[in-house]
C-alpha cells in the first residue's frame, strides 16, 4: 500500500522557518522524483519544487526560491522542505507527491503518480 505521510505544518510568524516531512512508503522511493505543492483556500494547487531521484538537482517556483530547499533522504525514504523567512503568502496547505516517470520530477501537478494528504502551514502574527 502506498503512503506518503507529510508532518511538520503549523503556524508560525511572519519571517519564521518550518521544516515540512514527508515519508514514504510502498513504493521505490529512490526510483521516483518528489515534489512539493501548496494548496491555499480558494487558489489552484501550486507547483514548490522538486527534487530529482537521487537528489542531486532541485527545481523551484520564483515565489519560493532562495527561501525554500528541497532535499531527500533515501536511506529513510523521507523528503523534506525547509521553509525560510516565510511570508503570508505562504499559507496553504503543503502536499508532497511521487513522481516515478521522470528522473528530474515536474512542475505539473496532473504528472505525479502518488499524493499525501497534506500538512497546513499558516503564516500569521
């Protein structure tokens, strides 16, 4: 059965940090891509980053690059994003997603095999 398990979400200040999880399981996870997405209330799902196979290469949205990074642990099938000097807009709900197609992953969200349920992340004072 497969399972991807994201953790880590909360609620944090403007210009605060979180480190979002996501485990997985049932599947190679070192054969598949990963990605992260956001969902906010009322917005499409929205592409975060990505991260190759073995973790060499990551890829960003504009929104997010130089305050996010992506990095993977195949030992411990987790993937993991370290979120940096978070704003508002960063409020959504985070979705990390397996993508066995592709070696470098995908910023379409329609081209991931495997979903989590999400964790929440609210950016507020």
């Amino acid at each position: 059965q497969v399972q991807l398990v994201e953790s880590g979400g909360g609620l944090v200040q403007p210009g605060g940090s979180l480190r979002l999880s996501c485990v997985v399981s049932g599947f190679a996870f070192s054969s598949a891509a990963m990605g992260w997405f956001r969902q906010a209330p009322g917005k499409e799902r929205e592409f975060v980053g990505s991260i190759s196979r073995a973790g060499g290469r990551t890829y960003y949205a504009d929104s997010v690059l130089g305050r996010f990074t992506i990095s993977r642990d195949n030992a411990l099938n987790t993937v993991y994003l370290q979120m940096n000097s978070l704003k508002t807009e960063d409020t959504a709900r985070y979705y990390c997603a397996a993508d066995r197609s592709r070696v470098y992953g995908s910023s379409r969200y329609n081209e991931y095999d495997y979903w989590g349920q999400g964790t929440q992340v609210t950016v507020s004072s």
